[in-house]
C-alpha cells in the first residue's frame, strides 16, 4: 500500500490515487471563519484508512485548527467533516485520538494517566492493568510509572501522552507537532511509535515543521498556507520537487511572502 | 500594660489547666465549624466544578450570584436563617433554633458561596488545560467533574480553609441562632464577645490564644501539605 502511494508522484491530488482503502475522514469544503477572518477555506481532503499524512505549512497556516475540525473538538463555520460517510459525533470521536502539541497530562502518577484515559474508554480490572502495563513497556516508562507524570522530562511526557492516545485502540491518531520540543532521541522514540501504529493498522495525521520528520513518517503530504491548501501530493515528490511557491520557500528555507 | 500582662498570664494558665468549661467551649466551636465548612465543600465543590467547567444557560448568573453571597453579612444570614427556624417559620416545627445545629446551617450558608465560589476559579484554570484532552478521550460530565476535583485536590484544600477561617472566627450569625446558652451553644467567638462585655478578660482572651493556636496549627499543615504537593508537581 505505501510504495502505490509513492509511485505516483506526480499524481497532483490525493483523491485522484488508484487507492482502494475506506476512506475512513473526508472533509468537504470545510472552512472556519471568525470575526470575518477566514482561518480556513475549502479543504477538500479524503484520508483512507492505514495511510499516514502529514501536515505541514507556516505559523498560523491553521494546521492546529484542521486537526481539531478534524478531530471535532470545535465545528466548522463551512463544509463537513464525514468520519466514514458521517457526520463527526461524539461517539465516532471516540475511534479517534489526539496528542497535543503541549502533553496535557493529569496531576497523577504516570500509571494512573493510562488508567484514567482506559477508564473513560470502559476498560475495567484486569484488561485494562495489562494494557496498562503494555502501553507503558512500549513508551519505555515501566520503571516511571508510579511518578508524577508532570515531573517527567519532556521526551517522557510525550512519550506516555503518545501512549495513552494509542491505548485507547483509535482507527486515526492525531499528532500536532508531537516532537517539536525534543531532542533528537526523544523525537525518534515518538516516530517509532507512530510507525508501528501505523503498522498496526491505525491512520497518522501529523502536523510537523520538520521536513526530515515528514520525508520519514509522510506518505502523503498537505501543504497549508492562509488557511488554503498550497500543495498536496506525494509526501516525498512534494518536498523534492514542491510545485507551489509556498512549499518551493519551506525547501529553500525561505520565508513565503505572498504578494 | 501591667494588667495586660497579668490577664495574659491568667489566660495561658487557663489554657493550659485544660479547664473543662473552655475545652467544652472550644470542643463545640470545632464540631459546628468543622460540620459546616464538610457540608459546605460536599455542596460547594461540585456546584463550583460544574460552574467552572460547563458552559449552560444561566452559568454568569450562577457566578454573580456566588460572588455576591460570598460577602453576606453574618448578621444577615443570621437574621434570614432565625426566621425560618423561629416558632413560626416554616422550618420551626423541627425545633432547631438555639440548638449547635442551627450554628451549623447558620455556617454552611455563610461558608457554601465561598467555596463554590473560589471551586469555580480553580476548577475554571484547570479546566482551560484540560477541556481539550477531556474532549478528545471523551471524557463524559461526571467523570470530568470528578476528574478537575480531584486534580484541583491540594488547590481545594486552600479553598476549604479559606472557608474555615471564615467559619471559625464568625460571631454574628452564630450569636443569633445559637443563643450563647451555656453549656449549650456557647462557642469561642461568642463566649469571647460576651466575657469580654461582662470583664472577664482571663477567659476571652484564653479563647483568642486558643483560636489563635487553632487558625496558625490549621494554615501549617495545609501549606505543609501543600507544598510537598508542588514539589511532585500535583498542584
Ligand atoms: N478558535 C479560534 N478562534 C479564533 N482564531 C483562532 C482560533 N483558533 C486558531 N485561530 C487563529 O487561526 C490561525 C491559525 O491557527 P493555528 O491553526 O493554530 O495555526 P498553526 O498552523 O500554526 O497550527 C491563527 O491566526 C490563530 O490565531
Ligand atoms: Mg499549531
């Protein structure tokens, strides 16, 4: 399925592949406008299920803000956002998952994060202390499970907020800028997850800065400038060789400055 | 100043005699306040979470209301709360006026709006951190209500002696309902109020020592607690 993907690289549009995949998300001219700005115009995206998309673009390109349309944390002034053929609800969020940017983690131990998020999700006694324990060895924090989880380092935190999202089994997983403030090591730990997620079956939507990021983890690639779509494509044909300016400026380390 | 000195040296003597009228006095003072300040965080916690967590019709108007009851006169609540409970109030076939538990609903009234109210605050600033996460995990009222409660725990704590201090040292609303019988209703503040009227300043100020040593004993082991709570980063 990745190398169809990636063997079409001229291929201008993510709808126009030859991908037999459900499309598990869809938005249809989704926009959001306050105080008449308009912070995101027509996006016409279709995610398929087990692809992984990243997301990339400037400050304030209102990548934050597709997420979260996306993930239905706030409703859209324009369009729709249809999770298999549907309108998002409350109870098709919960096929869904997010990790933030900043880990928002509770005022409790690392161990009972997971527990806490797996309660929500009506995992009870010993299934869920086995998915505790899973989720734990896979985020490297068995020995650091009973700290506070907000006195852990910022690779750990990030680490255990990736692992609760991931417990609770979503068919798509959210990630805005999960590495932007880590090291090297702590941003590969986070990347290995999110592959073998993805190898597990779960769809990746991942808001990166990092072109290395999105050459690694990107199948397909949304460029978002002005809350527009710029470019989308081919993850690595759209950082070879970016068609619009917006996304030729990301390459050349330039600043887009549209006239 | 020599007297001062000389009443000072009778009260301490006094407190440390363990004289049975004032332990009874201060033993008394402690179940009402401690009685009214629990009934007023099991009302004042979640009312306050759910104000400060949910938005619904009516929730600015919840605020001003709490606000605004935060800063009841005593005298009034006393007043409004002997009018239900007197013979011919609609609460007075249960007899409560001038027993310890028409002090403790005096309290409770006087001590809920603080608690909901400063609830509201705390749980409002953890609720800006949390809402999103509590939205994405699905997270349903109850158990979100239960959640910001129990991180907001140590921040809680300083909202519940807040509520005691308030209590404790309350004179007005008390004097009303309770009577100052003694043996009865008599508590520090109002036995304080009325020895000091009829001169007997040994054992005022006796009771302002002991109220002194109760409100600083209080605020220690709630700052004490707090701040190994900081320190695992838990508030
Ligand atoms: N709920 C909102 N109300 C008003 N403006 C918003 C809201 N959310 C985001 N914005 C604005 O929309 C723009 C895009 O924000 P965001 O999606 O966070 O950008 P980024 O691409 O850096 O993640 C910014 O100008 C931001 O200030
Ligand atoms: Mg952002």
């Amino acid at each position: 399925m990745r190398n169809l993907v990636q063997d079409t690289a001229s291929t201008p549009s993510i709808s126009a592949l030859p991908d037999t995949r459900e499309v598990l998300l869809e938005t249809r001219g989704l926009g959001f406008e306050t105080n008449g700005h308009h912070l995101l115009t027509d996006i016409d995206l279709q995610i398929r299920r087990g692809s992984r998309t990243v997301i990339m673009g400037p400050n304030g390109a209102g990548k934050s803000l597709l997420l979260r349309l996306m993930h239905g944390l706030i409703s859209p002034t324009h369009g729709d956002v249809l999770w298999r053929g549907h309108a998002l609800n409350k109870t098709a969020r919960k096929d869904q998952a997010m990790v933030f940017q900043r880990p928002v983690l509770l005022r409790r131990s690392a161990r009972a994060n997971l527990k806490f998020a797996l309660g929500v999700r009506g995992e009870k006694g010993g299934k869920r202390n086995g998915l505790i324990q899973k989720a734990l060895t896979a985020a490297g924090l068995s020995h650091l499970a009973n700290r506070p989880a907000r006195v852990l380092s910022g690779g750990e935190q990030q680490r255990l907020a990736t692992v609760r999202a991931l417990a609770c089994q979503p068919d798509i997983l959210f990630l805005d800028e999960p590495t932007a403030s880590l090291d090297p090591a702590s941003t590969a730990a986070i990347e290995q997850l999110i592959l073998e997620a993805n190898a597990n079956g779960i769809t990746i939507i991942l808001v990166t800065h990092d072109t290395g990021q999105a050459s690694r983890l990107g199948q397909e690639l949304i460029f978002l400038q002005d809350g527009e779509i710029a470019e989308i494509g081919p993850a690595h044909g759209v950082l070879k060789i970016p068609q619009s300016a917006p996304a030729r400026a990301l390459r050349d380390g330039q600043l887009f400055v549209k006239n | 100043m020599d007297s001062f000195w000389n009443v000072l040296a009778s009260a301490v003597g006094l407190v440390f005699a363990f004289d049975p009228d004032l332990m009874e006095i201060v033993g008394l003072s402690m179940q009402v306040t401690l009685s009214a300040v629990a009934i007023a965080c099991l009302i004042g916690f979640p009312l306050g979470a759910i104000a400060g967590a949910f938005r619904f019709p009516g929730r600015t108007l919840l605020s001003i209301v709490l606000n605004a009851l935060m800063g009841l006169p005593p005298v009034v609540v006393g007043l409004l709360v002997y009018l239900m409970l007197s013979a011919s109030g609609p609460l007075g076939p249960l007899g409560l006026l001038y027993t310890p538990t028409a002090m403790i609903i005096a309290q409770t009234v006087l001590v809920t709006p603080i608690v909901a109210a400063l609830t509201k605050q705390v749980v409002e600033d953890l609720y800006q951190e949390y809402g999103e996460q509590f939205t994405s995990l699905g997270v349903g009222p109850l158990d979100r209500v239960m959640a910001l409660l129990w991180d907001a725990r140590y921040s809680l704590l300083t909202v519940a002696l807040a509520g005691f201090g308030r209590a404790v040292a309350e004179v007005g609303a008390v004097i009303i309902v309770g009577g100052n019988i003694n043996h009865v209703t008599r508590v520090m503040t109002t036995t304080i109020a009325l020895e000091t009227s009829k001169g007997n300043l040994e054992l005022a100020l006796a009771l302002g020592v002991i109220l002194l040593a109760i409100a600083f004993a209080v605020n220690a082991l709630v700052m004490t607690l707090r701040a190994s709570a900081v320190r695992a980063a838990y508030a």
